[in-house]
C-alpha cells in the first residue's frame, strides 16, 4: 500500500493519481508492492533525520530510508516541500515537476537503482525522466 503523510501545510491535490503512478512504476520495474509511505515536510523535519540517521548535518530534498524484502517494496520516503520548491526554481521547472522527480527517485532506489556513481546518476536521471513522461 502506498501512503502520504503530512508533516506541513502542503498535500497532495490528487492522491489516488499519485499513488497509481507510482504502482505502475513499482509494476514495471518487476517489483511488488510492499507499504510505502511518503512523508511530506519541511527543511528542519528532514535536516533532523539527516544528522540524526545519516550523520549529514546538510539540507537535502529526499532521504529514503529501505526496508524492502527482495522484490517486495517497503520503506519510508521523506520529502522536504522547501527543497522541492527552491530546487525547481534552480532547476527552471515547475514545482509539480520537480515533486515528482523525487517521489519516483525514491522508490527507484528502492527498485535497486543507485545515484552515487556518475553512470549509476545517468541511469537513475533517465529512469526518472522516462517515468515523468509517463505521467503526463
């Protein structure tokens, strides 16, 4: 089951078209749909879990954390609203967009794509263009 929760003002317009995009996603990457929950918040709510579990006293837009069971999807993804909205002011693309490409980046972590490597980061950024095509 996939969930959002809400730690600040922002939510989600429509959920359900959220929450059926990304199934397809999980779907056709050959995965199962374990309990996924986003949690939507703030630069000081994702800051705190960052120095806290990670030991990265810096912002960052998306942490995931992974409790997955071979190809049975699990885990916890969290989304700080400010980074979404000052990286797609950077980035030059809508906030809607840029929401986007985090929520799916997470669960393709969670499909074994990694980001930390500079061909791993190309693939992952083509997965999550391919997928933000697939959205609109």
């Amino acid at each position: 089951m996939i969930s959002f929760n809400y730690e600040t003002e922002f939510e989600l317009t429509n959920p359900s078209d959220f929450r059926k995009w990304i199934s397809n996603v999980i779907l056709e990457e050959e995965c199962k749909i374990g309990d996924i929950n986003y949690i939507f918040c703030d630069d000081t709510y994702l800051h705190k879990l960052n120095v806290d579990f990670l030991d990265h006293d810096t912002l960052t837009d998306i942490i995931s954390f992974d409790y997955s069971v071979g190809k049975e999807l699990h885990g916890d993804v969290y989304i700080s609203i400010e980074r979404v909205k000052d990286n797609a002011t950077d980035f030059k693309t809508s906030f809607h967009d840029e929401l986007c490409r985090v929520m799916v980046h997470g669960v393709l972590h969670y499909c074994g794509y990694k980001d930390k490597a500079k061909t791993d980061a190309e693939l992952m950024r083509s997965k999550e263009d391919y997928y933000l095509i697939k959205r609109s």
